[in-house]
C-alpha cells in the first residue's frame, strides 16, 4: 500500500495498519511532501502565538515507523502515477509500484482573487509577497509568529471559526488586530444572529476592530512588501500584515492529472473508492463521498470535506477495517457511511474567555415557530446579553437536533452530550440552564439523564477518548498534557479538550490517585 500525504489523516491510517505491517501482511509505503512528518495542523496557530506546547503538535515519529518495517519518504512529492502498469514516480525518480494507493493529500489554503496577488492553480500552495500568509503549514506559523508579534498590527481576513479564532489569540498576544468579514457578523453559518451578536461584542471587548459587511478587491503592495487591503468601496485598510483564512482547496491536482474523477474533491463512494478502479481510495479534506449511483442511500445529500480532522481520523479508521478485510480474503468490510450528512458534527471554537458550542440544525427562530406549524419541531432560546450568555436548543419529537450554546461551558458540554447520543431533551428545557448557575454540578439537573463525571463520558470527541481512558493513562504514569495526549490522543484533534484534560490530571493529583 502507498499512502500520498503525511498529515493527520494519513499518520491515523498507518497507525490503525501498523500491526499488519509488523505481523508481515502489509507493506506501506508514505510519501510526505512536507519535510516533516504527521502534525497537527489544527494547533499550530496557538503554537507560533505560545498559548498551546508545541510538543503537542507531532502525531507520529518516523523512526518508530521505521522500526516496524515502514517505508517513509519525507520532502519529496509524487510527480505521476500510471494506472495501467500500478505505478507511481516521486520528484526524485524514484519508482513504486502499488496494489492499494491511498490519496491522503489534503487541502490548500483558499487565496481569495485580489487584484495585486499573484494567483496560482486551486489546490496548489499560494505565492504571497511579504507581509502576507496563510495558516496551514508549519511555515505559514513561523511567519504569523512574526507578523503578530506584540505592537504590530495584523490583519485577519476572514469571520470563519479560524479567523475569529485567530483574531482574538493575536490580539491576546499583544498585536493591534482588525478582522474584515464579508458577512454582517462573524461566524454567520455556524451562528444565528443573537450569538454572532453576542462574538462580535467579545471581539470589541478584547480589542479586535471588526469590519464587517466589508469585501476585499486588492492588496497595496509597496518594495514587494503589504501594507494595505483594499476594500470593494474604495477603503484601505493599512497594517504591517495580514493572515488570509478563507477556507481551504482539496489537493487534486495529482489525482486529476491521474485522470481519476475530480469535483471539489477526489470522487469516492461510501467505501471511500476512487472510481471504478480496484485499490484506489481517498480520504480526509481531499476526497468528496459520492457514488456514482444516484440511487445510494449511503450516499445520499453528502457533502464535500468538512475540514474538521475527527470526520478524517474516521474516514482512515474506516478504511484501515476494509484493508484488514481484504487481508483476510474476506472482501469488502460491511462499513457505515463515510460521511452522515443526519448527523453533523459539533463545533467547538477556541477563545479566551468564550465558550462557543454549534451542531446541526440551527435556522429554527422562535418567531417563525409560533408563526407556522412546524410539525414536531421545537424551538427554546435563552439569551442573557449582559453577560454574554445564550443557548439555543431545536428539537425534533423531543429529540435535540440543533443547538448554539455561548459563554456557557457546563451547559454546552450536557447539551453536546445529548445531541451526539440523539437524546431526548427533560421536558422542561430550563433545567438544562442550571449547570451554569451556582448550584450547578455535573449531573445534578433532574431530568438530563446524562452523567458528565462518568467514566464513559467522552472528553476528546475528535479521537473518542473517554474520562475514564485519561484517568487510567495518569494512573499509569503520565502525569502531563502532553503525556495523556501520546497515551490516549486525548487533546491532539482541535485542542477544545485541553482544559477537560486539565481538570482531570489536577484532581487525580489532588486526591493522591496519580
């Protein structure tokens, strides 16, 4: 097997496959174009900014790879595969055949078209003159580390998750930052408006400008340097730097030139095959679930890439299954749907000062509820302005489909629990608000049927690490972070869990457990 790409998608492949390889059913070989191996890209701003530890970027180490009878090439990209012969060509020459290849290839940076920008091909990396970067590699954080340093000012296009993120973590490391949006508030398609309202007040307050409903045409560029965007109503805006988040393109050049189906994303069905060809797969930000059988219910109204890494690590989970089937000469793995469009996944954003919590459907308004009859739809809001706190629960028969829970931790992690397991909501919906109150405790509300201290409870949803797992891991020695991380890979998906983890390492010490 040949896996294209050394990111974290391809690091959970090799990792799930790695006892095959040992017990001498599986050869694998990775071809990573980056220099490094497998890190977690999802960090590395809070990395270059100091608020997370770097050491909890890397998700694999080559060596211990190696010593297992793995084939890793790092720094070099694969130039041509030939189908027909099974073969595929690196920059150095070198050749591989295959019998199952693996696109594991990523995303690139979106670089919006700005007059002043010298643009290239979608997927490819972009080429930005000083002053300027995007945020994917472990180069794009050396140079935000620069542009952001304590005085400067930073631009952040963009009022996605990551650039809202990023606008308040360079803001608390001590840049003058201005984030400009297109949208009327930040974060417009994971939020309805009262909680956009509610993150674009805490942006003010921790001295990030906001513009918003402001569309960028250009960039100033002066000695090869930004100074300033320009802005569709003929503004700039001046700054030492600028950080570009607008999303990401799927890396398909390489399977397009391959002559493999391409659309937003390398084509797979819900087995995650590339085309009707045997051995061929994609997963992660690079590959779009679509069977070629408009009848397949597995793949019905799917999406293209997330670009969260939990849906990836489950796409390679999932394909590492039918590989040990096929070892097994038992055909194809009997495998759920690579991707559930009925079951969106939470996102979680990482602020100082600021829970934000959002999953599924989130258009139901409480105006439009009483105005229509919507059936077994339900809709109840909680808003607290003052300070800064607001849930939103949507209910289908009870059961809770949607929810936006901001500046409320305790009351987002029960609803996120209930959601994820399609629970039914306690008929009276306030109680769920006790949790952040001052009588609150994880479990006490009568009614919510969900014990948040047990065991069980999961702490890292990208990996599925339970409470339960991390504290048998510090029972077990690891008395730090980074060393429950490496034990469980609790905290290396998105990093949300790091506090949870925290607070489970401080009160096993505290108690003499550790």
């Amino acid at each position: 097997m040949v896996v294209i790409g050394f990111g974290p998608v391809a690091a959970r492949l090799i990792d799930e496959l790695r006892g095959e390889v040992v017990a001498g059913r599986l050869q694998i070989l990775v071809v990573g174009a980056e220099p490094q191996p497998a890190y977690n890209r999802i960090l590395i701003g809070e990395a270059a900014l100091g608020s997370t530890d770097p050491d909890l970027l890397p998700l694999s180490d080559p060596d211990e790879l190696r010593a297992d009878g793995i084939t890793v090439r790092l720094g070099v990209a694969v130039v041509g595969i030939d189908r027909e012969r099974r073969y595929l060509t690196l920059a150095d020459g070198d050749q591989h055949v295959y019998d199952l290849l693996v696109f594991a290839t990523g995303a690139a940076a979106r670089v919006p078209r700005l007059v002043g920008l010298d643009h290239r091909g979608p997927g490819e990396d972009p080429r930005l003159p000083a002053g300027m970067t995007v945020l994917r590699d472990l180069g794009d954080a050396d140079r935000l580390a620069a542009l952001a340093a304590p005085g400067r000012s930073l631009i952040v296009l963009g009022g996605g998750v990551l650039g809202m993120e990023l606008a308040l973590a360079a803001a608390e490391h001590g840049a003058r930052v201005t984030l400009v949006h297109s949208g009327r508030v930040p974060m417009e398609r994971n939020l309805d408006r009262t909680a956009a309202a509610l993150v674009a007040r805490h942006l003010r307050r921790h001295d990030v400008g906001v513009e918003a409903d402001a569309r960028a045409t250009g960039v100033r560029i002066r000695d090869g340097r930004f100074v300033a965007l320009t802005l569709a109503d003929d503004r700039h805006v001046g700054a030492d730097g600028i950080v570009l988040c607008c999303g990401a393109v799927p890396r398909t050049g390489l399977a397009e030139s391959a002559g493999f189906p391409c659309d937003n994303g390398i084509l797979v069905d819900h087995r995650l095959a590339v085309g009707s060809e045997p051995g061929v797969f994609a997963i992660g930000d690079c590959a779009r679930v679509r069977c070629p059988d408009d009848d397949c219910r597995r793949c019905h109204a799917t999406r293209g890439p997330s670009g969260l890494v939990g849906p990836g690590w489950a796409q390679a989970e999932q394909l590492a299954t039918h590989v040990r089937a096929l070892l097994d000469r038992t055909g194809t793995a009997r495998t759920e749907s690579a991707e559930r469009p009925d079951d969106p996944p939470v996102m979680v954003v990482k602020t100082p000062g600021l829970s934000i919590v959002s999953a599924g459907q989130l258009d139901l308004d409480p105006a439009d509820w009483l105005a229509d009859d919507h059936g077994r739809a339900g809709v109840a809001q909680w808003s607290d302005p003052e300070h800064g706190r607001y849930a939103k629960m949507i209910t289908d028969d009870g059961v809770l489909v949607g929810l936006i829970c901001v500046g409320m931790p305790r009351t987002a992690a029960e609803l996120t629990l209930l959601y994820e397991r399609r629970a039914e909501l306690p008929s009276d919906r306030s109680a769920l608000l006790r949790h952040d109150g001052p009588d609150h405790g994880f479990g006490g509300v009568p009614g919510a049927g969900t014990d948040q201290t047990g065991d069980d409870v999961i702490v890292c949803r990208c990996n599925g690490v339970s409470t339960g797992q991390i504290a048998a891991a510090i029972d077990d020695g690891h008395h730090d972070v980074v060393a429950v991380g490496k034990a469980t890979r609790a905290g290396t998906g998105c990093g949300s869990c790091k506090d949870r983890v925290c607070e489970i390492l401080d009160n096993r010490t505290k108690v003499g457990v550790a």
